[in-house]
C-alpha cells in the first residue's frame, strides 16, 4: 500500500508520482532554510497539502534535521545543522545528476 505522502503527490492523469518523499522532503527543507518559519507559509511555498506536511515533518523531526519550537502564539520551524547538511548533499547530488544527464525530469529519485 502506497504511504499517505505517495498517495496525496499522485497525478491524476497517469497516476504516477510527481515528486518521491525524499524531493517532498527535501522541498521542506529549502523552505525552512529560506526563512519561511511558519505552517501555513511552508505549505504553499512548498506546494503541499496539510496532510503531506504534517507526515514529512514528523520525519523530519524524528531524524534531527528539523527542531519544532513555539514562539508563544504558535509553533515555528528551523533547519538543524544536520537538515542543512542533508540538504546541501541533495543538492549536490542533483546537480550532478542533472548535468550528466541521468535526471532528465524531477522525478530522478525513482530511478534508482
């Protein structure tokens, strides 16, 4: 059975994925690097659903590379020294991916 973050990135049309879990979270993770601290603000700069978000999180918190804190009014979110490390390796690694040609579209992750 497909997880709930294959299940909500599924194109209606030909029913593959657009994005794997890993560019998801990756995804998140440029968005919080970039400033954006908040739920709602981090969804549509992602392009994500609430129930996407709320799963990836969770990941990605249980891994380190995202710490959770509450600013009194509501909960914010930072990119740990980890989540930056990770993110600089994607990146990384896609550009590499994509200057040899192997990466042809933005579903490169399924290839492998």
């Amino acid at each position: 059975m497909a997880s709930t973050i294959e299940q909500a990135e599924f194109d209606s049309q030909n029913q593959s994925p657009r994005r794997s879990s890993m560019e998801i979270m990756c995804d998140i993770l440029e968005v919080v690097s970039s400033g954006m601290e908040r739920p709602t603000h981090i969804i549509y700069k992602a392009n994500i659903s609430w129930r996407v978000f709320n799963n990836c999180l969770k990941s990605l918190t249980a891994k380190g590379l995202v710490v959770k804190e509450n600013d009194g009014k509501r909960d914010i979110y930072h990119v740990t020294e980890q989540g930056y490390k990770v993110l600089n390796e994607y990146k990384e690694l896609r550009a590499g991916l994509l200057a040899s040609g192997r990466a042809e579209t933005n579903n490169f992750a399924r290839d492998f």
